[in-house]
C-alpha cells in the first residue's frame, strides 16, 4: 500500500525553489565566497570582478542539478546550450544572465564555461 504522506513529501523536494530563495541562497554563498577572501587578504579591487552575479550563479546551481540528475555526465556544448536555454524558459528573470554565459563576454574569468584559450 501506498504511503500518501512519504509521496506528498518526494513530490516536495522534487519541486524546484522558487526564483526569490534561489537568488537568496547565492547570495549568501557570494558573501561567504567574498568574505573568506578578505580574510585571506586578497584584495577586493582584485578579485570582486572576476567573480559571478548572483543570477549568474543561480543559472550554474541550476545548471550543475541538470548534470546531477544526468548521472553526473558532463554536457557536450550542444546540451550546454541546450541546459542553460531551459533555464531560461523555466525562469524567464535569469535571461540576461544565461545570454551573457552563452556568448563571448566575460571570458576572461576562471569559473566561466566558456574561455578563450587563443590570445589574439
């Protein structure tokens, strides 16, 4: 027989967060980022850009589920795209910020998924 209080719970945890706690969520986890960076002396002029928006780190949380629930199989560039265009229909707020992981810009930092390797 079927447990209808365990089901009510496994379709709870399978719902995705809401927009709002997402973006709070990454933002506690920026200011930890940036807080222990501090802490370790590094200069905030330095490093402040190199690290992603909290919409932007919203969209690699989301992102880094998708591979998860994959089997943890890394995506090719065409699921990539595939995956972070989803995203963007599912939470339509966090546009801007998977156009901008899609394109050229903001290459220059170290976490993002597309780097540019040549140096012309």
């Amino acid at each position: 027989m079927a447990d209808p209080v365990g089901d009510e719970r496994e379709v709870r945890l399978r719902r995705r967060a809401s927009l709002e706690l997402l973006r709070a969520e990454a933002a506690d986890e920026l200011a930890v980022i940036v807080h222990e960076r501090l802490l370790g002396g590094e200069d905030p002029w330095e490093f402040m850009d190199d690290l992603p928006t909290v919409d932007e780190l919203v969209v690699f949380t989301l992102r880094a589920e998708n591979i998860a629930e994959n089997g943890g199989v890394r995506p090719n560039a065409s699921r990539h795209y595939r995956v972070l265009r989803q995203i963007a229909l599912d939470y339509p707020a966090l546009t801007p910020a998977v156009w901008r992981l899609l394109g050229e810009a903001n290459t220059h930092r170290r976490w993002d998924a597309v780097i540019q390797t040549d140096a012309s």
